[in-house]
C-alpha cells in the first residue's frame, strides 16, 4: 500500500523589498532553498568602468 501522507518538515519564509527566501528542511535530511526577486533594479552596484588599458572612461 502506498501512503499518500504529506511529507513532516519545516519552512521558513523572509522578504526583503522585492527579494524573498524560502528554504524547506525535511525531516532533517535535506534543505532546499528557493530565492525569488521580482525587481533585479534591487541590487545596485557601484562600480566604475575600466578600458583595457586600465584608464578611466
């Protein structure tokens, strides 16, 4: 006979802005983690362009 029973675990969910996290820890075996971002514009950086001669634009 086959069980159909849902599978015991733990899920813990957090969001900052448009970015979230989930990540499932079944029965202390495995841990899997989903990450979902809606709006890439979330993560800036500030970094200066370079030529390949290494001079400034």
């Amino acid at each position: 006979m086959i069980s159909t029973r849902p599978i015991e675990g733990t899920r813990i969910k957090h969001h900052v802005g448009p970015a979230s996290i989930k990540m499932y820890d079944k029965f202390g075996l495995v841990l899997r983690i989903e990450t979902t971002i809606n709006d890439v514009s979330f993560f800036r950086h500030y970094r200066h362009g370079e030529q390949r001669d290494g001079a400034r634009p």
